[in-house]
C-alpha cells in the first residue's frame, strides 16, 4: 500500500484515525502509516523538549535564588560577626558567644552555595571533581549540625539567664563556660559528620558524574542498612533531639515568666508582707 507524503497530509491527519490505525496494528501486525509515524514522534519529541525546557527554567530559578542568598549572607554574616566581635569585647556574654557560632556557620554554608548552585544548573551534574565534592558535602553537612547545635544551646542559656536573673553571676565565668561549650558543638558536630565525609564521593551513574553519599560492601554489614542509618542519625541529631531539647526550654521559660507575672500581679501588699517578716526575723537574730 502507497502513501503520499505532503504537508496538508501530515496536519489534516486526525489524531483518531492515527490510534485506530496503532490498534489495528497491534492486532494484525501491520506497519502503521508514515502519516501517523510522523505526528506520533513530533508529538513526543514536542513534549519531551517542553518538558527539559520547564525543567530547565526551575533549575535555574533555584541556582539564582542559591546565588541571592550566598550575598546577602556574605554581607550579613560579615557584618554580624564583626559588631559581635567588637561587642564582645565590651559585655561577654553566653548568648553573643553562641551567635558568633551560629554566625560563623552560616557564613561557611553560604560559601558551599555556588557549588551547589552550578551542581543545579547542570541538572546535579558534578563538575568539580571528587575532592572538592568531599569537601563541599562534608562542609555543608557539618554546618548543617553546628548551626541546629547553637541554636539549641541559645535555648538553654536563654532560660538559664532569665531563671536566675535574681542571683549572682559571673560574666567571665558564664563567658568562659560559652567558649567551652562551643568547642564542644564544633567537636560533636564533627564526629557527626565522619560518616558523610568518609563515604561522600563522586560516582559516574548513566555516563553523568554525581556528587552523593555512597556505602560500599563492608563486611556483614549491608549498605542499604548502613544508609538507613545515616539517615537515622541525621533525623535525631540535626532535628528530633534538637527540637524536644528547644520546646522543653521555652515550655519552662514561659513557667517562669508566668510564674513572676502573677507574683507581680499580687499586689504591694504581699510584697510589704515579706519585706516585714524580713525585719522580724532579722530583728530577732539581732536580739539573740
């Protein structure tokens, strides 16, 4: 059977006429029309280049808004650090030592974010080697637990500093303790991140180098489950644990807060009381 080809031919084909002609060949093994060849592979090829080229735009929107956060947190961070650092010196504090943490980190982070932003361009193609793969993955995850880290330890120095307003402390103390205890994030947020730094590579998948986290074959022990658990660890170190430890500490600053509005709210009568039994326990040790 002979077919002309023309272009009137190709557009006036009805899309009806060219599935009753794929039914008819899936039943009688006949080679559909070169009509129907045509429209059926411009059509897929139409919707495959729509497809690449919506996704294309969404990469790109995401590299720029990648971009537009790693200079403003350039600028803001810097500038951040630098107030904090000549603040300090003036009032030593808990919470200014936990922000310059907090600060820092964020700084790092935002340096990660080119690299992460190119990795999107180029639709998570990684082009910059296995090096600089470990260590852009391996800085960003870490940053990702020291950040979760300070903010949990401002939490608690927040509640700890309102709750025992009325005593007596030491700013170098509570300064020197802040020092310690900021070693001690960066130094758990490291043991954190072995994992992802001694398994973080690049791989070659489909003729595409990607940067990811990959568990090779050790022993007894299967990667499927070695994955699970790293992916555990991050659930319940950098979120859950961080989360319950944050709400409990507000929960008990608002006692507190609560607690002292209604003691307030009594009145100065209650507050003569006290101040009255004061002067009779005082007077009557003076007397003895």
């Amino acid at each position: 059977m002979g077919y002309q080809l023309n272009n009137s031919s190709v557009q006036t084909m009805a899309p009806e006429l060219c599935q009753t002609e794929l039914v008819k060949e899936d039943r009688m093994e006949n080679n559909l029309s070169l009509h129907c060849w045509l429209k059926l592979l411009t059509k897929e090829y139409t919707m495959e280049f729509q497809g690449d080229n919506s996704s294309l735009v969404v990469r790109i929107l995401i590299a720029c808004v990648y971009s537009i956060v790693c200079a403003l947190g350039l600028v803001g961070n810097s500038l951040a650090l630098y107030l904090l650092h000549s603040r300090y010196r003036q009032k030593q504090s808990s919470i200014n030592c936990f922000v310059m943490g907090l600060a820092i980190t964020d700084l790092q982070f935002v340096l990660t974010l080119p690299f992460w932003a190119v990795d999107t361009v180029l639709d998570f193609r990684w082009p910059f080697g296995r090096v600089m793969c470990k260590i852009v993955s391996t800085v960003t995850t870490m940053n990702m637990y020291a950040s979760v880290f300070f903010l949990t330890a401002m939490s608690i120095a927040r509640y700890y500093s309102i709750s025992s307003a009325l005593k007596m402390h030491s700013r170098r103390a509570a300064a020197t303790r802040a020092k310690w205890t900021s070693l001690g994030i960066w130094f758990v947020s490291l043991l954190a991140t072995l994992p992802h730094a001694i398994y973080s590579t690049s791989v070659e998948v489909s003729d595409e180098e990607l940067c990811l986290v990959r568990f090779t074959e050790t022993g007894s022990w299967d990667p499927q489950l070695l994955l699970g658990l790293y992916h555990l660890q991050k659930v319940l170190l950098g979120f859950l644990l961080p989360l319950i430890i944050i709400s409990v500490c507000y929960l008990l600053l608002l006692r507190v807060i609560l607690s002292r509005r209604i003691t307030s709210a009594a009145g100065p009568e209650v507050e003569q009381g006290r101040q009255k039994r004061r002067i009779d326990i005082m007077g009557g040790a003076h007397k003895v």
